[in-house]
C-alpha cells in the first residue's frame, strides 16, 4: 500500500506477519530524526521522520489514522515539518537500511523474537 502525506511517501507492505514500513519523498532524502529533544512532551511509541535539505518546512497536515491488516497507525505532520508516526505499544519496532533507505518492521509484542531479526 502507498500513501501520500504532504511530501512525504509512505509505503508499507506485510511479509511474514510483520509489517514493514518505508518512507520517502520527491523534495529530498528522509531520514529517521534521532534527536532525543525533538519535543520535550513526545510520546514513546512515535517515530520522527525529516526531509534533509528543505529551504521550507513542509507545512503541517492534522493527525490521521491509518489501517494495515492488524496494524494501525496515526500520521502527521508537525510545525516543524516532521513527519510524525505513532503505533501501537503491542508492538515492537526495529529499525534498518534498505535500499540506502531508513525502514521500519513492526511485530506484536507477543512473538517480537519469532519474526524480528
């Protein structure tokens, strides 16, 4: 499945009872932001995502939910022009490269070992 969220691309696809999750852009690389002092209120189970080299911040798009199969997730867009992704906390993430892209599994708690690696 492919979703378009402002400028940023979501593609997601479900292999062996995980989901995996990438996200891209035409205006530039993304990347996972992995700054701790992103907000000093942020949520646990969200995950950052940042376009490098933007003269203009993407302007912000209100929170939306989103249904895979068993898994859900709510997107937006922040003031800052981070993409924001909140999951469940019944899940477990690992994050990789593929591609030369930043891409995200998704588990549910209950068998994380089984089909993370």
């Amino acid at each position: 499945m492919k979703i378009n969220f402002g400028p940023y691309n979501i593609r997601t696809h479900e292999l062996d009872n995980k989901l995996i999750l990438q996200v891209t852009s035409d205006a530039g690389k993304t990347h996972i932001k992995e700054d701790d002092n992103i907000y000093p209120y942020d949520f646990p189970n969200g995950i950052h995502f940042k376009i490098k080299g933007l003269d203009e911040s993407p302007d912000p798009k209100d929170l939306k939910r989103y249904r895979f199969g068993d898994y859900s997730f709510i997107l937006g867009i922040n003031n800052s022009g981070l993409l924001s992704l909140f999951y469940s906390k019944k899940l477990t993430v690992k994050k990789k490269l593929i591609n030369k892209i930043d891409t995200l599994t998704f588990a549910f708690l209950s068998e994380p070992n089984k089909y993370i690696r």
